[in-house]
C-alpha cells in the first residue's frame, strides 16, 4: 500500500512538472495571454502582483534575519576586538560591563537614527553599559562629515561630556551639515558653542592637534573595516555586531545574552 501512495506521488510529481513547462511554453508562445489576463482586470492583476512581491520580500527578509542572528551567535564565541585608548571619550559607566562602540558619519540619516537607539539602550541599562563613539566617516557621499569628527575629537579633548553633547546637538540639526564646506564649519562652530566648548582653544587644536586628531579618525575606520563594517552605522557590544540602524530590540537581545553569561541578569 505504501509503495502505490508513493507512486502515485512521484507520477503526481512528474505531472506537475510537466505541466508547469507546457504553460510556460504555451505562454512563452502566446503572450498574448498575459495581456489579455491584464486586461480583462488590471486592478486585480497588480494587487495580485504586489502581494507576490510583497511576500517574496518579507521572506526574504526573515531569512536574511536568520542569517544575521546565526553569525552574531558564533560571534558571542569569538567577538570582534576593539581598543579604548586611555584618553579616549566615552560616555556611561567606566566600569560597565557593556561596552557599545559606534562607528558612525555626522551626515548619515540612519547614524542619526542609531544614535537614537543608542539613547534607548542607555535609558534602558544605566551604568551597565559605556558607550564609544567612533568615525568612519564616508567621505565620498558625506563631505562635512569628517570635520565633524575632527570637531568632536578637538573637543574632546577639553571634556568627554562636552564632545558628546557636540555630537547630540549635530544629530538633531544634520541638514545643517548638507550646505557648503564654509556653511558646514559655521554652524560644527555653532554646535561647538552650544556644547560650552571653548572656542578658541578648539580652533587652536583644530590646527596645532590636526595629524593627532587625523591619526585617531584613520584607525578608527582601520578598525571598523578590520570588524566588516563598511557602511554607517554599525556597532559593537562587547564585540559582537550590529551593521546597520536595527531597531532596539536587537540591541537588547545582545546586551541581555552577554549579562547572562556574566551571570548579571
């Protein structure tokens, strides 16, 4: 009995097949067909279409998630590796055991959106987590956007706290970075002054400090690109990452893993 359903299947099967490349070649023959089918309702046709389409893409979307939860996992057994040089700006909880490095662009829109997330995942873990601002600025899509890195480093160097609240104050005005070079440094003044940098010192080591600051952006993008973060943003959580704007779920997902194999959940 099992053998004749097991016919019968692999006839079905071959049926199918077959019946597939007759219409495809009847088709293929005759577009005609196609047309008429459109024509006769092309509402219903193009609803049809885009349910097909949407479907595809949100198929393909959850496989691409899979993939992308898959690698982080192994990730978690050999993280990516990150320096955090003595004097180098963060904001958080020195001894948190999170450390989150943003690699980002001052005129990317979805490094404005990361940097969001990133208020999210600091209001959601306090001092659990030390936050790392990094550049990789992309030079050939966003030409202000290395100074903006130059200016926040040059004002890091007076006070972390004020770099930061630079970096914010640049995020939430970025179409004010699109104009002119002349335009742009007007207004990284602007921010600088907003932040209570001081002015003239940070015009000062925006010259005297120039190849430091410069040294600094450049092993910032080695390292982004050693860790196979091309575009803007991405991130590392104790060296496991995130390459893209995702959304805080997802950020959420790594910090709670590494707290529990810290045993801090």
């Amino acid at each position: 009995m099992k053998r004749t359903h097991l016919l019968l299947i692999l006839a079905f099967g071959l049926m199918t097949t077959s019946c597939a490349k007759m219409i495809e070649k009847t088709i293929e023959n005759n577009p005609e067909i196609i047309y008429n089918v459109i024509k006769k309702d092309p509402a219903k046709f193009m609803n049809t279409l885009r349910e097909a389409a949407q479907q595809a893409q949100g198929a393909e979307a959850e496989e691409m998630k899979k993939r992308e939860q898959a690698e982080r996992m192994k990730e978690f057994e050999k993280p990516k590796t990150f320096a955090v040089e003595s004097d180098r700006p963060f904001s958080g909880n020195a001894n948190a055991p999170i450390t989150i490095i943003e690699y980002s662009d001052f005129q990317c829109p979805y490094c404005k959106r990361g940097d969001e997330t990133i208020d999210e995942v600091v209001k959601a873990y306090g001092d659990k987590v030390r936050i790392v601002f990094k550049h990789l600025p992309l030079e050939s899509k966003h030409p202000n956007a290395r100074r903006g890195a130059e200016y926040f480093e040059a004002i890091a160097m007076q006070d972390a706290a004020k770099a930061f609240a630079f970096k914010k104050i640049v995020f939430e005005n970025q179409q004010d970075t699109y104009g002119s070079d002349k335009d742009a440094e007007k207004f990284y003044q602007k921010a600088a002054k907003e932040a209570k940098a001081d002015v003239s010192k940070l015009q000062s080591d925006l010259k005297s400090k120039s190849e430091l600051i410069s040294k600094r952006i450049a092993a910032d993008m080695a390292e982004a690109q050693k860790n196979g973060i091309e575009g803007t943003p991405g991130f590392l959580i104790n060296g496991v990452s995130i390459k893209g704007a995702f959304p805080f779920p997802d950020f959420k997902t790594i910090i709670d893993e590494w707290l529990k194999r810290k045993g801090l959940s």
